[in-house]
C-alpha cells in the first residue's frame, strides 16, 4: 500500500499534518515577531555603546545590566531623560547610548515604575 492509497483510505492523516506544520508555522511567526519586545532576552543581551558626552570615552554594556541601573536608580524617583548612566572614569551621569534607544527606554522604565507602584 503506497502513500497515496493510505492517504485516499485514511484523510485524517494528511488534515492532521496539515495542521501540525501550520500550528509549527505560527509558532516560528510569533516567536520571530516577538523579538521586538524590550523585555526579551535577545535584546537584554545584546551590547550597548555608551559614550560619556564631556569626554567622548566610549565603552560598552549589556542592556540588560544597564536597564537594572536604570530600575535601580528609578527607586529613587522617575528617571530624567537628561541624566545620564554614571560614568567609570569621571563617576558623573553623563553616559549615553550611541543607539537612539535612551528616550524610549528611559520612558518605558518610568511607565513600568509607575504602574507597579500602583500609578502614583
């Protein structure tokens, strides 16, 4: 019996496999599209250029170690925009992003914040 007859005798076996792979498809859809959430891991991951704004100094960080900062830092009021990471050589907040990631991330830490505190 060849798979033509089987499939001809038996047409679960094929609806099956059809939804098997489509079911296999959404989920690699999904995952590739969620990659855009800030909070993923591919994202926390990745290295960030930061550069001091008085003394052009670059170094790079972990996103997910510079967002920790930021949340630890947000405990002690919303975050200002204008301040920036702490600087290793001068010990001043004058560190930035090279990427253009920092107004974003500096509000979505703040909207967090506020709602977890119950949005006072």
């Amino acid at each position: 019996m060849g798979l033509r007859e089987t499939m001809n005798e038996r047409p679960w076996i094929g609806y099956t496999v059809v939804v098997v792979l489509l079911v296999a498809g959404v989920f690699a859809f999904l995952r590739f599209v969620n990659t855009a959430d800030p909070r993923s891991v591919e994202r926390l991951g990745q290295m960030v250029t930061v550069r001091d704004r008085d003394t052009g100094d670059e170094w790079t960080v972990n996103r997910g170690r510079m967002e920790l900062a930021l949340i630890q830092q947000s405990a002690k009021g919303p975050l200002d925009p204008k301040v920036g990471l702490t600087t290793p050589k001068t010990g001043k907040p004058s560190g930035f992003p090279t990427d253009n990631s920092w107004e974003e991330t500096i509000k979505r830490i703040n909207e967090e914040r506020a709602a977890a505190s119950g949005g006072k």
